[in-house]
C-alpha cells in the first residue's frame, strides 16, 4: 500500500486499504450499475421476485438509488451500519414471496439460488465496467475483489462457503447458470425501462443524451450470449471497450470531492471519520 497514515475510526466491513474501498468511489459505477439490472433480469425467477412486488416502472430509480445506498453503506460505513444495513435486506427478503405463472408455485425470494445470481450478477458487473472502462485494476486485484465480497454475501444471507471466491469460479459458476436463463415478460419490461424511463416532456432531451448513453453502454458490456436473449444486437466489444474508456475518462475529469458532495456522501463521511488518508484512489490499489 502507498502508507498513507488512516486514522483510528471504526473502518468497516472492508477498510481504507480494499480494493473495495477504491473501486465503489468511482463515477462508473452508475454504469456498472444498470449493466446490473440488465443483467439480473435474465434470470426469470429472480426477476419475477421483483416485478410481482413491486411496481417497477414507477420504483426502479428507486430500487437504483436503494441498492447505491446499500454498497455505500456497507463499503464506507461503520461496522455497525452495515451490518444493520445487512439485517434490514434479510427482513424485507423473507416476507417476499413470488408465484411461478407456468406451475402456480410459490416461492420465496430469499432462496439461496436466487440470492446468489443477484449477488453474482452484481460483483460482475461492477468488476466488469471498472476493468473495461480503464480502472488499472490486475487479475489479482479482481479476485481480491470477489474474495472481499463474500462478506456482502452474507451480508443479504448467503453461506459465504457456497459463494464464488475468485474469477475462475464466477466464470464456472456463470457457465453452470447459463441454461437457466431467459427473457420472458418481465425482463422484456426492465429493458424497455432502461431504454426509455417515463419522464417529465421537458426532461426528454437530458434524457436522450444522458441516460440513454449510459443505459446503451451498459447493455453493450453484456455478454455476447445476454444479446442472443434479449434479441438485440450490440457493438463490437472493441467498439464497446473505447466507449467505455471514453466515458470513463470523461466522468473521472468531474472532481471527486464534488461528485462525493452529492448526497449520501458516503465517502465523505468515511473520511471524516477515519481521516484523509483514507481517500478512495486507483494508486492505494497496491500490488
């Protein structure tokens, strides 16, 4: 590490010297992000669990919010928040139930198998737009990555034993997933929100040149076979990497400390307590 002093705070679950604590400061999460949503949405049951109790249109800014709300908490909180962050999803999880419309099965949607694609789904997509978009992250620093982030899966219920540890098992755990995957009624819906979210006529044009570049570069990081599913083509992946590192280059010139100002100021709250060495950056990434 660079040895930067970091005070003597509570630091969390996972600490100013994580590859975690550097990669979830980063603009491209919001990216990452949606490539999420897309992503999770290709497993039917699991994104059955969420259309069926809830209104997604109307709450999937909301959802967005909530789950960047969550990883601060549990990134750059104190010990204590996150774990309470941690108790809260596990609640709401078990009183949510959804039917299978094929065999009129009900089913919980904290299912461990359920729980796992989310969770997998998720680390992927933020390990992937950091990567791709230029982040200097190495194969080590990844699977440090995923190996921090079995503390987030026990975080939401998971066994932490059953969880990928590493690339070459996420890699194997996607491969052995993939026969389940498909997009019904419900993924259709989610990508036909990411695509074109309702919004106020006067926001229209900020939408067309925001978030529909951010929602298309997502989509395009997909893998080539969540394309085939959702029966839209894509870029080229070199085509797709240069926009990525083109837009990552772009969000990177905003000022940190003025992105970290905006609220809940996770980050700036993190070093508030622990001291400025604690400053999120690529260069605490060590070896």
């Amino acid at each position: 590490m660079d040895g930067t002093r970091v005070g003597e705070g509570d630091p969390g679950l996972f600490g100013p010297r994580s590859v975690t604590w550097q990669l979830h400061a980063d603009p491209m999460m919001w990216v990452a992000g949606v490539r999420a949503l897309y992503f999770q949405a290709l497993h039917p049951r699991a994104v059955r669990g969420v259309m069926q109790n809830s209104d997604f249109r109307k709450e999937a800014v909301g959802r967005l919010m909530r789950t960047e709300n969550f990883v601060g908490t549990t990134t750059y909180g104190t010990t204590d928040a996150a774990e309470k962050a941690g108790a809260r999803v596990r609640k709401i999880h078990r009183m949510l139930s959804a039917v299978d419309p094929d065999t009129g099965e009900r089913y919980g949607v904290d299912e461990p198998e359920l729980l796992l694609w989310v969770h997998c789904a998720e680390i992927d997509s933020y390990l992937h737009i950091m990567r791709r978009s230029g982040y200097p992250i190495t194969d080590a620093h990844a699977d440090r990555y995923i190996r921090e982030h079995l503390v987030s899966a026990r975080l939401v219920g998971l066994d932490p034993d059953a969880v990928p540890a590493n690339r070459a098992e996420m890699s194997a755990y996607f491969e052995k997933v993939r026969p389940e995957l498909a997009v019904g009624a419900e993924a259709r819906e989610v990508d036909d929100f990411l695509r074109r979210p309702p919004t106020h006529p006067l926001l229209v044009p900020a939408r067309e040149v925001l978030w529909r570049r951010v929602s298309r570069l997502a989509y395009a990081s997909l893998p080539p076979y969540a394309h085939e599913l959702y029966g839209r083509a894509a870029a080229e992946p070199a085509t797709v990497t240069r926009q990525l590192r083109a837009y990552g280059t772009l969000l990177r010139r905003v000022p940190a400390r003025l992105r970290w100002q905006l609220p809940p100021k996770h980050v700036l709250r993190a070093m508030s307590r622990l001291g400025p060495g604690s400053r999120p950056a690529p260069y605490k990434l060590g070896g």
